[in-house]
C-alpha cells in the first residue's frame, strides 16, 4: 500500500437486484478490515461502499415484485446499509447511484468524454447480454453469452460509442508501468492479453429501456450501467458537483489507493474504468485488487444458484467478530474459499474460543486472583530463557504481520499470529503458574509476577494487531487488561514491553460464546428459515395489482395443463402408477429470454437435477422460487421448448378462466425425491 499520508479504499456498489449475503459482506469486511488498520497506522482514511441500481435487470426485478424501479432499490439498498450498520462496518460514505450527486456527476462525466471527442454517435445490431449487462461478441439471435451462458438478446440502436480502441497503447503502457495496478498477478496477466487481442468501442448508451441516467441533451437515452456505475468512486468524493466546497474529498482522496473487486468485474475495472479515466484526463487510481469467491456447495453463492448464506444466521448465533475472523482467516485472499457452517464452528472454536479466548481468560483471571487484578512486576532475576523467547516471537510476529497484511495476505497474517497465541499457551501450561501460585517464597512469587506479565504483554499485542479484523472482542480485552479505549492505539508503534505496570485490570468475563454442534444445527434451520420467510416477504411485496396484470398466464408448465378428467374416463391404479410424481427442489430459477411466460428451472431430485421449462413466470419471480419444493412428473417423455430441453412438468393448480397456476407443494417437511402415490 502506498505511503502517503491519505488512503482511499472502495467496495464494488452491490446491485440492488439481490439481497446481501456473505459474498457481498467478504469484501465490504477485507475493505472494513484494511480500512481500520490504515487509520491505525496514522492514514486519513476514507472508505467507501454503496449500491447500484441502475439498468435494465433492475427494472426487470422490480417489475417482477410489482413494485417501481425505484421502490425496488429503495428496499434492497437499505438492506444493504442496515446489514453494514448491524455489524459496525466503518464505511465513511455510501452512495447509491440515484442519488441526485451521482446523477450530477455521471452527466459530467459523460459530457467530458463527448467534449474532449472521446464519445460519438453510431449504430448497433448485435447481441446483448442482459445479465452481464454487456454486448457480446456472438453473431446468432439468442445464442449463448460467452461469459454467462445465458441466452442473449438482439438490439439494434443507435447509441453512442466510447472510443475504446483509441486507448489500447495508452492501457498496455499503464499495466508495464505500473505493475502493480492490477493485482493479483495472475488477473493482471488476463487483462493485459485480453487488451492486447485488440479493444472495439464501447456502447456506453441505451434506448431500449428507461431505467438509468439520461444522457445530457439526448434522454432517449440512458448511460450504460458501468459508466453509470463506476463512476460512483469519484461522484462520491463530489466530482461533478458545481459547487468547489462539495469537492475537498475529491481533491483530498482522489486518486483511490484500493478498488477491491470480486474477480468477475475485472475487465471493468482494469480496462474500462482506466480507460474513461485517461480519456476524461481524470488522474488514475492506484491499484485495483481482485479477490476470488466465496463458495456454498462447490459453486460460487449466488442468487440465481440459491446457494446464499446470509450473513445474520451468524450474526445472531456467534456474532459479526466470528464471521469476520473466518472470511479473513479461512480464505486465501486472490482464491475462492469454501464456506460451510461446520468450517465455521471449527475456525471459531480452535482459534477463537480456545485460543485467544482461552490465553485471554487465563491470564487476565490469574492476574486477578493472585495479583488482585494489577499487571504484576517481572523482576529481571525471575526471568529466563522461555519468557525472552516469547518476547522474540512477539517482535517478530508484528513485522511479519504488518509485511504480510500489506501485501494482502491477511490468512497468513493471522496464521503468523495465532502462532503466537499458540506459543503463549503453551508456555503457559508448561510453567503452570498455577502450581507456582501455591508456593509462598519470594522467587515463587518474582517468577508468577514475570509468567503472567509475559501473557499479558503477548496478549496486549495480539489483541492490537488484530484488533482491524476483530473489533469488538479485541476492544473488550483490551478494556479487560485495563488499557481503556482501543481506538486511540497507534499500530505504528507497537512493540514489546509497553504494558504499564500496575494497570489495573477491568472486568474479567470470557469474550467468546460457546459453540457445538447445536450450534450448526441452529443456523442451518435459521437458513432454512430465512429462505422460507424471504419468499414469502417477495411473494408478499408483488401488490394485487401487479399480480392481475401479469396474470393471464399459460400452461402452469411446460405440457399444456391436463384437461379435468370426465368421470367416464377412469383409469385404473396401475394407469396411475405409470406416473412418476416427485418431489424435487428448485436450485435455479431464471427467465427465458424473449418468452415473458417461461421460466427455466433446474430441480434436485435427490439423485439428479431436471432441467423443466415451465409456464409460470407470468405467476411467480424466479428467486421467490429458489429453495422452493415442488411436485414434478418425473417420467414425461422430454420435450424441447424454445430450444431449451424440459425433462418433466411441474404440477399445479389452475385457477380461473385465465389458468393462473398455483404450484402444488405440502404442508409437512418432505424430502427431495420422495414419490407420491
Ligand atoms: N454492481 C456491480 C459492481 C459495480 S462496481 C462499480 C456488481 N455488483 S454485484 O452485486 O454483483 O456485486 C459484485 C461483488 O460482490 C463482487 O465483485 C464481489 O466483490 C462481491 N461478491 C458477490 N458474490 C460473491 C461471492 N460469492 N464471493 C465473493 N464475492 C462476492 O457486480
């Protein structure tokens, strides 16, 4: 990290089209976590994170919650901030792009492009990406994205082009001067082939939907979203604003020190965004760091793949420090990482509760028992080899954490400190103060004095260093070894020996919970739970209105609905027998592209997932579905609709003229799998 005396880190702006779960909270807590220790390392720092809520796969989702783009946003953007709040996130500013600033300023910004040539009108017909929100390079109607495999959309628009190709020396002579602009290396190197295969212009406009910025004295058209979007690293600092007051922080923070992104909005960062920058003359920030996902179940947590943990079953079991110390700890930053709630269990016990609970407990309730509550005196003739090589272990500890930290290898920093804790715990044990404790002699007594003032001291140290990654318990120990208020601790100085004697100590109670199996088991229901409440609270949301008006709907599936059997026409038990019904669970649920009444859903069935291709859409948004268990005709012969194979119906009601479809489901838990008979 650079050296100067100001620090500006960034969070990507979160899509209001998805509520916030632990993906989006692993990088608002690195950003949270480097953030804190920069302010106490003496940097004025600011950070920054928000939500974007522009574009047309926003107005779809509003439009499927029967609500407006805006209430839409509104809703999810404060989920987002009450989240942030609930686990004391030190952002200093968030931003939302429809804010009247942001608007201001990414007019401004378009404006600049256009009047220093960088932006001209032309023609487009190709195929666009609505989930990416991208123009992709594939020349079929409807073919696959190459970067989502979603079907695509044909547009064909007059927009306005960013010229992009005009900046492919300038980029390419960035990324060799500046080898650390883009980091891990390895992303580094995917972005510097991907600009040397050669750049085409950039679409940066839209006519076909209404939802986002209107391009000044042109609002036929809106601003394509990642304009829009990334633009909010500057627009918050008052870039745009008329008024010279409003832009102190631009001036102040500007250029940011860290944009920390997830790895799938590389190219946008490290190609677009340095691009408009150098285009508009707007100096460049100073890194852009890219991190890996966090997995659920093997596959990247997502909304559309159902596989969301959100981060308030934690919060409520083992609390914000917990989930904080695992997403540091457990994943190699640049990597993916898995998560499951056992891993969980497992860090916070070994590391938490048993390591650093314990050396705190320990030490902190020995200290009051045989010292009455004062950090004791460790007389020079009572030391001895062991004591010496703690104090070498803890120096040593705080340059590597401090080299490791910078170079955004926060495991590794926490591995090389609970070495540390480690290392204390063991003296510990092995001189058992204790034992020592029941002898009444002067030596005894210099040499308990000198044990547990090196626990102390090890422990003060501990807790500064990663007091940035687990703030709340660290400021408890601290308070408990009588050193008052943490934030006004300078990380620049810390070293060992600076425990003033005969501090008194606060009160001394354990700052970690207890945690066991019930403890999984707690959160997996709470999971389970959430996921059934956030459907209802969605289906809930969609108004009356909205439901009549997206009403008229088709097939409950995709067979047409099977017509009442006349009475006359009985089968008998084995007819029925031949129809396989089972119930299955919905894993994904997405739109069909360019059919308003499918949806496409990928089903578990216990021992396989079903593609099935139903006509609900009209009746139900795809997440209300996901987590959703349904009844499907597991043995229908399959059958292709709109080129996408369904192997099997899923069974529903049909209600009215119209055959609004209610989708069966059942009133008790029951298995995935399991046949109905
Ligand atoms: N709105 C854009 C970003 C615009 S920035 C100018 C966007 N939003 S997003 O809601 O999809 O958030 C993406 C970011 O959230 C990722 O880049 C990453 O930082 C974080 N994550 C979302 N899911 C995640 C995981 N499963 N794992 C790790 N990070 C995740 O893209």
């Amino acid at each position: 990290m650079d050296n100067s005396s100001k620090f500006y880190i960034t969070t990507p702006i979160y899509y209001v089209n998805a509520r916030p779960h632990i993906g989006h909270t692993y990088t608002t807590v690195v950003c949270d976590t480097v953030a804190r220790r920069q302010r106490m390392m003496g940097f004025d720092t600011w950070f920054l994170t928000g939500t974007d809520e522009h574009g047309q796969k926003i107005e779809r989702s509003a439009t499927a919650a029967g609500c407006s783009p805006k209430e839409f946003a509104d809703r999810v953007s404060a989920e987002f901030r009450q989240l942030w709040d609930r686990m004391k996130l030190s952002y200093d500013d968030f931003i939302r792009t429809t804010e009247p600033r942001h608007v201001r300023g990414v007019q401004q910004l378009f404006t600049q492009l256009k009047e220093r040539g960088y932006i001209y009108k032309g023609s487009y017909s190709g195929q666009y990406c609505v989930f990416d929100e991208l123009y992709v390079d594939v020349s079929e109607p409807g073919a696959a994205c190459p970067e989502c495999g979603r079907p695509t959309e044909t547009v064909k628009e007059e927009n306005y082009f960013f010229k992009l190709s005009a900046m492919e020396e300038p980029l390419l002579k960035l990324y060799s001067e500046k080898p650390n602009f883009i980091r891990p290396e390895a992303r580094r190197n995917e972005v510097i082939a991907f600009v040397r295969s050669g750049l085409r212009d950039l679409s940066v406009s839209r006519t076909t939907f209404t939802w986002g910025i209107p391009v000044p004295e042109d609002e036929q058209h809106v601003i394509y979203v990642w304009l829009d979007a990334l633009a909010n690293y500057i627009t918050a600092l008052g870039y745009g604003s008329g008024n010279p007051k409003d832009q102190v922080k631009l001036a102040r923070y500007w250029p940011a020190d860290v944009h920390m992104i997830g790895k799938e909005i590389v190219r946008f960062h490290c190609v677009y965004w340095p691009a408009f920058l150098l285009a508009a003359g707007i100096p460049l920030p100073k890194s852009i760091v890219a991190h890996g996902w966090l997995l659920f179940e093997e596959s990247k947590m997502s909304k559309s793949r159902g596989n969301i943990v959100r981060s308030e079953t934690i919060l409520d079991t083992l609390g914000a420090d917990t989930l904080r110390y695992f997403l540091m700890r457990e994943i190699v930053f640049g990597n993916d990482g898995s998560f499951s709630f056992d891993a969980l269990v497992q860090r916070f016990n070994a590391d938490l509760a048993n390591g650093l609970g314990n050396l705190s407990s320990r030490t902190l309730s020995m200290i009051t028992r045989y010292f009455e509550g004062e950090i004791p005196y460790p007389s020079a003739g009572a030391r001895d080899g062991s004591d010496e090589a703690i104090a070498e272990l803890a120096g040593k500890t705080i340059s590597e954490f401090h080299a490791q930290f910078e170079q955004f290898q926060f495991s590794r920093a926490l591995e090389t400190t609970w070495g540390l804790v480690a290392a204390v715990n063991k003296y510990i044990v092995e001189h058992e103060p204790w034992a020592i404790a029941e002898k009444d002699d002067q030596d005894s007594r210099a040499r308990l004095a000198t044990i547990l003032h090196t626990s102390a001291e090890a422990l003060r140290i501990v807790t500064a260093l990663v007091h940035p990654v687990i703030p709340e318990s660290t400021a408890r120990i601290w308070e408990q070894l009588g050193l008052g208020d943490i934030r006004k601790l300078d990380l620049r100085n810390l070293a060992w020996g600076q425990l003033p004697l005969h501090t008194k100590l606060g009160k001394v109670e354990a700052v970690f919970p207890r945690a066991d199996k019930s403890t999984i088991e707690r959160m997996q229901q709470m999971e389970q739970e959430r996921v059934a409440q956030g459907t209802a609270a969605v289906a809930a949301e969609t108004t009356p209105e909205a439901r009549a008006e997206v009403a008229p709907p088709p097939a409950p599936a995709a067979e047409p609905p099977a017509a009442s059997a006349p009475s006359s026409n009985t089968i008998t038990i084995d007819d029925f027998a031949r129809v396989e019904l089972r119930v299955a669970q919905v894993k994904v649920a997405e739109k069909v592209k360019g059919a308003d009444k499918l949806l496409r859903l990928e089903v578990d069935l216990g021992n396989e997932t079903r593609q099935i291709v139903a006509g609900i859409a009209k009746a139900y948004a795809p997440e209300i579905l996901i987590g959703r268990k349904v009844v499907i005709v597991a043995n229908l012969a399959p059958r292709k609709l709109r080129g996408l194979e369904s192997q099997g119906m899923i069974v529903a009601a049909s209600l009215g003229e119209e055959g609004v479809p209610v989708l069966a489901g059942f009133l008790e838990d029951v298995p995935v799998g399991a046949r109905l008979k």
